[in-house]
C-alpha cells in the first residue's frame, strides 16, 4: 500500500522548510521549536529534554509499550554549493548529513499517525501500543545528543522496546534500503598526543632531542598497534590527520602537536586499543629523549544493530513494502550515537538509499526526495506489526 501523496508532500515541504533553515549542533532552537509548533497541531504530546533543544513527540502517550524512531536535528558548519531553490539560507551552515531528510520521515510518520494512514493495532488481546519521536539535537559533536536523552526521566517515562533509525546513503539507489546485523558503525574516539622535547637550531640536532623526528617515529609506531597488536579478525582504523610542529626550516620546535582517530567495531578490542596506543606513544617518544602525554577522548561505542530485530524487519519489509529493496550492506568505519541507544535497547539503524551522488558531509549533498516516500512506506509497514518490533 503506498503512502498517500499528501503525506509524501508535507514530509517534502517540512524537508526543505529545515533545510533553508540549518543549525549547527546544540543549536537547533529554531528547528525544534518549528517541529513542535508542527506535532502539536498533529495532536501528539511533546517532552522537551532540560536544557537542550533535544525533545520526544508522543503519539498515544498512555500506551503500554512504545517504538521509537530517531530523528538528528543538527547540521553542519559547510557553505552549501547547490542551486536547490530550498538552499541553506543561513551561511556556512548547511544540512549535509541528510538530518533534514530523517526529520521529514519523523514528521511523515506524525502525520500519517493522524490521519489515520498508518495505524497501530489495539485492543483487549494486546498490548496498547505508543510511538516515540526521538529529536536528538548535536549528533555531530562530542558527546552527542543521545546521552542526555537516555539518562533523562523524560526518556525512561516513554522508553521504547525497541528504537530505529534511518540515516540518508548517496552510495545506495533511491528505494534500496541498507541493513547490516549486529556490529554495524565503528566506535569513534579522539586522539590528542603532544610529544616535546628540546628544540634548537635545525643545524645542531645533537644539542636537541627532535621531536618531530621522534612525533614522526610515534605515527609509524602507532600503525604497528593496529596491524600488530590487535586481533586481526576485527577491523579498526587509526589515523592521524593533523601534525603541529611549529619550527622552521632552521628550527627544531620544542613540541609537536598531533590529532587522530581510532576507531574498532569490538568494545574489548576498543579498550585494549586504548592502553596499547598510550604507552607505545609514550615509550617510542622516551627512547628518544623526550615524553609524550596522550589523551584519548572518548566518543561514540560500537553500533549494534540487534540481529534478531534485524532479520525480522527485513523479512516484513521484503514481503510487504513493495517499494522497498532490502539490501545487504558492509561494515562502516564512521559513527553516530545511535550507538547508544542500541546499547540499551534493542535497535535498528537502516541505510536509506538517496540515489548515488555526492557524498555525505560535502557542500555538493543533494539527497533524492523520493527518498522520503520509501522510508515512509517501510515505517507504515513497521507499524502494522509493532509486536515485531522486538521484545
Ligand atoms: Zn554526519
Ligand atoms: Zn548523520
């Protein structure tokens, strides 16, 4: 059954509406304030979460057992290069991780919720079953929204038994759909190493200890970690991507500055990881004279997609969504916090293909709408059957 077209275009124009309208991350007042103004008059209860723009859309707010769906708020500090007629008016920032796109598919479901074009099974027999929109301000920047959300009272009053998400994938055609069974997106923490030593003049280095010779050896020996001293059997990735050393080509500075990822699909191998990337830092820089400090910021977990939930959706969607393909997808080394949701309750965090296109965090991103009516057409299905949705 495809959704009503009326439906289709208010999701298309709420879309755009947020997309003219980006905010950056712990910033979204105007959105979430737009969004609300919206579900009110849909007749669904909010909950705003204490001093963050994140907040919960309820639908049937008595109902004993709840299904979330998870929609970002925040947008990115990129100055958009489309022409869409709907672009960014708020320079230099810009919806380029298809959070614009997810919001939509929310508010489809709001209406469609409504007006009675999507409906939730009740009755005697069983359990009465509610909705929760999850708007999650500051997905894009340490700690991330989710924390917040999940440790608050206003979460546990409505905690679903099971929560999804979808996020936009200009690898994927428009109606593909992405799954992926338990460990799906990496854990994603910072790296920050400052190794000094005594500088000097860059034609004495035997009056020095280098540190940039001994921060370089450091970026070598940090490589050794992941190829050597973590199974082989899971992947991980650590990259260093910024090197400050401030000398000159006559100077050798006292300290090099140094920023990296590391990122694993494994908790254990994510901790072990941590111990061993410290003290060989810290060792390597010592052989040569100088110290190494190493802090390791600690981002988001491993995202687990819970196998069961997994194969069950797929199953429904492959045989009542027909304008849905289920798609096999690989392992991904980028993050997102709704990592921690799925460690509390069972999750589901889908690819939307949007057409193949420019990538994901780039000024050129330009989702396919059409998009937005296949990710309504699966959550219409979902929620035929809320007693899949998990236990
Ligand atoms: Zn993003
Ligand atoms: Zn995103």
């Amino acid at each position: 059954m495809p959704i009503p077209q009326s439906i289709f275009r208010y999701a298309q124009a709420v879309r755009r509406r947020v997309h003219a309208h980006p905010e950056l991350s712990a910033q979204e007042w105007h959105t979430a304030s737009y969004l609300q103004a919206e579900l009110e008059a849909l007749g669904w209860s909010l909950v705003t979460i204490p001093d963050t723009p994140s907040f919960l859309a309820v639908w049937n707010p008595r109902g004993e057992r709840f299904i979330g769906y998870r929609a970002e708020l925040d947008a990115l500090p990129i100055a958009e290069a489309t022409d869409l007629p709907y672009a960014s008016e708020n320079a230099g920032i810009m919806h380029a991780c298809g959070h614009d796109m997810h919001m939509a598919i929310a508010m489809g479901l709001a209406k469609m919720l409504a007006e009675g074009s999507a409906i939730l099974p009740t009755g005697d027999d069983t359990a009465s079953y509610g909705v929760v929109l999850v708007f999650e301000s500051s997905e894009e920047l340490l700690p991330g929204g989710a924390p917040a959300i999940l440790s608050s009272s206003e979460f546990a009053r409505y905690r679903p038994q099971s929560i999804f998400a979808f996020h936009a994938d200009p690898s994927l055609a428009t109606g593909q759909i992405g799954f992926h069974p338990g460990p799906f997106m990496a854990s994603c923490d910072e790296l920050y190493i400052t190794v000094s030593g005594q500088g000097g003049h860059g034609a004495m280095p035997h009056l020095t200890t280098d540190p940039v010779l001994a921060a370089a050896q450091v970026i070598v020996a940090l490589q050794a970690v992941r190829a050597r001293m973590l199974p082989p059997f899971t992947p991980s990735v650590l990259t260093i991507g910024r090197v400050e050393a401030l000398g000159a080509t006559n100077v050798i500075p006292h300290q090099v500055k140094m920023q990296g990822t590391f990122r694993t699909h494994d908790e254990e191998v994510r901790r072990q990881a941590h111990a061993r990337i410290a003290t060989v830092a810290e060792r390597v820089a010592e052989s040569m004279g100088n110290t190494a400090q190493v802090e390791i910021r600690h981002g988001y977990p491993v995202l687990v997609n819970a196998p069961e939930l997994c194969q069950s959706v797929r199953q429904m969607l492959s045989a009542e969504c027909e304008n849905a393909e289920c798609v096999e997808v690989p392992m991904r080394m980028t993050a997102d916090d709704f990592a921690y949701y799925a460690q509390q309750i069972p999750g589901l965090y889908l690819r939307l293909g949007v057409g193949v296109g420019a990538g994901l965090h780039t000024s050129a991103f330009s989702p396919d709408e059409q998009a937005l009516g296949v990710a309504l057409s699966a959550l219409q299905v979902l929620c035929r059957h809320p007693e899949r949705w998990g236990s």
